[in-house]
C-alpha cells in the first residue's frame, strides 16, 4: 500500500513539474541584427541561420552562458546568453503560407479599435502591454497597436 502511495505522489509531483515549467517557459528576445544561431553551445558549432532584433525566443536549456532555445515554428539552436535580453516581444503566428494580414488596431477591441495597420505571419513586435486577451504592440518603424493574443507567439 506504501508502495502505490510513494508512486502516485511521485507522479503527481512529476506532472506538476512539468505542468509548472511549461506554464512559466523563460522567454528571451534577441539584441542586435543577424546573430547566429547555432547547432550547439559555442562558437564551433555550425551557423543554423541568422535572426534580428527583438526576435523571441523560448528557453529549453542551458549550457554555461548559452541558450538552447526555441522558435514560434519549433526549430531549434543555441545562441550565446549575451545577445539575449528579456524585453518582451511577439511574432504573428497566424496566416502561415498566406499572404493574409491580420489587423493592428488602436484599442483592444474589434468594436472600437479602427484598424491602424496590418502584419503578416512572421512579423515582430515589442509588447508593451496586455489586455483581456489583447496584446498591445510597437513595431521597430514606430507603429503602435493592439493585436488579438491568439495571433502572437511569445506574448
């Protein structure tokens, strides 16, 4: 009976750690234009590709001072702690493989926010807020908004 006790509450405990770390995934966001990303940790490990400013990412590792992370897609690399902060940003993740936009709008609402601009998938933002499922948004040519949260990964 001891025994089927200590199981359930170790895997109830496992679950919830896992549950847990999920929930409160750390997220970074890149400083600085074409940083590498990496196949491992270090700078001997071949380039994957190049990413840009703000670009947010979700940490899955660590190693020393590098970041196994992930993106909104699910590819994965490393990239060194220091070209990371954690100023929040988001990328549209909605329209893949269209040329469809989604609206930025100038309140968190489809009834009162008029439309001030559109984005397509894969375009990245700062966050600088959230509400009632809103998110409100700063693109790095000045224009500010608010989007549905349910278009964005990383916010």
């Amino acid at each position: 009976m001891n025994l089927k006790r200590s199981f359930f509450l170790g895997c109830f405990f496992a679950v919830f750690l896992l549950i847990h770390a999920t929930a409160f995934a750390e997220m970074v966001s890149i400083r600085g234009d074409n940083v590498n990303m990496r196949s491992g940790p270090g700078t001997n490990h071949e380039i994957l590709w190049k990413i840009g400013n703000g670009f947010p990412l979700e940490v899955t590792q660590k190693s020393g001072k590098w970041l196994k992370v992930r993106d909104f897609e699910g590819s994965v690399g490393w990239v060194h702690q220091g070209v990371t902060n954690k100023i929040p940003h988001a990328v549209v993740k909605a329209n893949k493989g269209s040329n469809r936009n989604i609206n930025i709008r100038s309140a968190p609402s489809t009834r009162t926010g008029t439309i001030v601009a559109t984005a397509t998938y894969g375009v990245v933002f700062k966050v600088l807020g959230k509400r009632d499922g809103w998110v409100q948004v700063e693109h790095a040519n000045g224009v500010k908004g608010w989007i549905r949260g349910d278009l964005l990964w990383g916010a």
